[in-house]
C-alpha cells in the first residue's frame, strides 16, 4: 500500500523552500525556472503546485504580491479535481497551499474555506478513521477556533478528531490522543463561553393553562444569569431528589410584565415541553408545534429592565 503523506492542517507561520543562504535574485531566478517548467508541463499537477510554493516564497521575501502563486495553485487544483481516482496528496496539498496563501493576504473566510476542503480531501482519500485524517481535522479544527470568529466552526473538527478517534478499529487509532484531552477541554470552554455569550439574555417561554408565559426563575436558575447550565443541575439529580422538589421555585412573567411565584403544586404543572417537528421541504422551514416551548431573546436594555423589576419582586417582604 503506498504511503501517503500526512496533510497538516494551515498555521500562521509557513516555511517555504527558499534558500536562505542564495541571495534574492539566485532565489528568483530558482522560482522562476520553476514556473517555467511548469509552463512547458501544463497537465502536470506537481509541477503546478511547485512552480505556486515557489512564487509564495518569492512574495514572501520581495513585494508581498501572491497573485501568480494563486494562479498556478488553481491550475494545480482544476488537474487535481479532473483525476477520477485519487493517486497522491495533490488534491489535499492544493488546497491547503491556497488556504496558506489566503491566510496571508488576511481573507480568513477563503483561508478557513479552503483549509477544511484539504481536510475533507484527505479523509476521502484516507477514510475517516485513519490516524493521519483524525490528527489533520483536530489541528484543522485548533486552527479554526484561533483563527475563525464564529467557534463553532472549529469546535466540530475538534469533537468530530476526539469522537472519531474513539470509534477508530484499533490498528487505525492515535494510541495517545487522550494525553493531550487538554486541548478538547479548552475547546469545549472555548465554546461554552460563546455559548454563554449568546445566551446572556435569554429566558425560556412556556404554556401554562393554555396561555403563554416567561419564566424567570426555576430550583437553579433565575434571570440575570446566562441561560447556560441551567438543566445540568436538575439533571444529575436523582430521579427521587428530583420528584422530591419538582415544581419549587418557579417565578413566571406574564406579557404585561407582571411576576407571580408559583407554589409547588402549581409549579409541577409547568412543564418544558420541546416541541415536535418536521421539515416543509418545499418552503424550506421547520414546522414545530405551537403550544411547545422555547426561547425568547430580549433587548439589553429590555432585560435589565426586567431584572431590575424582577430583584424588587424578589426582594418584596
């Protein structure tokens, strides 16, 4: 079986093959036999990518411009995605190449576009379960969440590396991926915090006796917190400590703003009910439940508001 080259996933400092010790124009005078080469070579795929690295080097080191480097990187790209069976790292190395150059004209989008493309390119030609593809998406998720606003993007790649890792048959696996847990937990902080963040004013809406209300305090939780963790609690309980307290602490704001505490009896018929769904696939819309549960997102100033009301509710003797 042929080897393959692992493909590692973008960083911010690249090292390209240009000779330090030759002096610029030696150096030019390399990338430009080069391209040559790959001018009199127009089908060859490697000689594309070659003839892309070494116009990165030379941009690197002389006017900051890639737009040749570009050019060839995408003719090695268009070889590449013409071959009907996948014979090297072509495929994959291009698109990591272009996520390279992008990252450095500082278009993050098309940088992070194109590195999961290299990744995805290694996985379909590796399998999902190989040790090179699980370490190539977990430095490709890494990358992401350092350099993508939106977490989320990365933090797939992260669980996806960890999860794949796991179910992997046994020849296939990282033998010691799980001494560096580290790194999926500060990803999961990392994304617990954009989490929270987007949760910060949020309260959950629910029916009581047919009619629509916003409750604002439950056995954990109450509003002026981050609607974040607000379940775990309640859910490492046990099933007896949970019947036990069911229906306590629940405070509920009708649509006038008006609080009113619940006692146990009537908080146990509050119930958050997730609703049922389906997809309309001609209007492309989730089609939910009326009556169902869910969250309201209120203005800043809206919700400090309410929870200014609500500490004088709270507070009343």
């Amino acid at each position: 079986m042929k080897r393959i080259v692992t493909i590692v996933a973008l960083t911010c400092a690249v090292a390209f093959q240009v000779n330090a010790q030759n002096t610029e124009e030696e150096n030019l005078k390399m990338a430009e036999q080069t391209v040559k080469l790959a001018d009199a070579n127009p089908t060859d795929g490697k000689k594309q990518y070659d003839a892309a690295t070494a116009l990165i080097g030379i941009a690197v080191n002389t006017d900051g411009k890639y737009d040749r480097a570009i050019s060839y990187a995408h003719k090695a790209l268009e070889i590449a995605k013409a071959q009907k069976e996948q014979k090297d790292t072509l495929l994959a190395n291009t698109y990591s190449l272009l996520s390279t150059i992008y990252l450095m004209q500082g278009s993050v989008d098309n940088a992070c576009d194109f590195m999961e493309l290299s990744v995805d390119a290694a996985e379909d030609q590796l399998g999902r379960y190989d040790a090179a593809t699980i370490y190539n998406r977990l430095k490709t998720g890494l990358t992401l969440i350092s350099i993508y606003p939106d977490t989320r993007r990365g933090f797939l790649h992260v669980m996806q590396a960890f999860y794949d890792n796991d179910k992997a048959p046994a020849n296939k696996r990282i033998k010691n991926l799980e001494q560096f847990n580290i790194r999926l937990n500060l990803a999961m902080e990392q994304m617990l915090t954009a989490h929270t963040n987007a949760n910060r004013f949020a309260i959950p809406v629910v029916m009581v006796d047919g009619e629509k209300s916003f409750m604002v305090q439950t056995r954990d939780w109450h509003i002026g917190q981050p609607l974040v963790n607000w379940l775990s609690p309640n859910m490492l309980r046990s099933q007896e400590e949970r019947q036990a307290h069911s229906g306590e602490n629940i405070i509920l704001m009708n649509d006038k703003g008006e609080f009113r505490r619940l006692s146990k009896e009537e908080g146990q018929k509050v119930v958050l009910d997730t609703p049922n769904f389906m997809i309309n696939t001609s209007s492309r819309e989730i089609e939910a439940e009326r009556n169902a549960s869910y969250l309201w997102y209120l203005q800043p100033q809206v919700y400090n508001d309410t929870v200014k009301r609500f500490e004088e509710f709270i507070n009343k003797k």
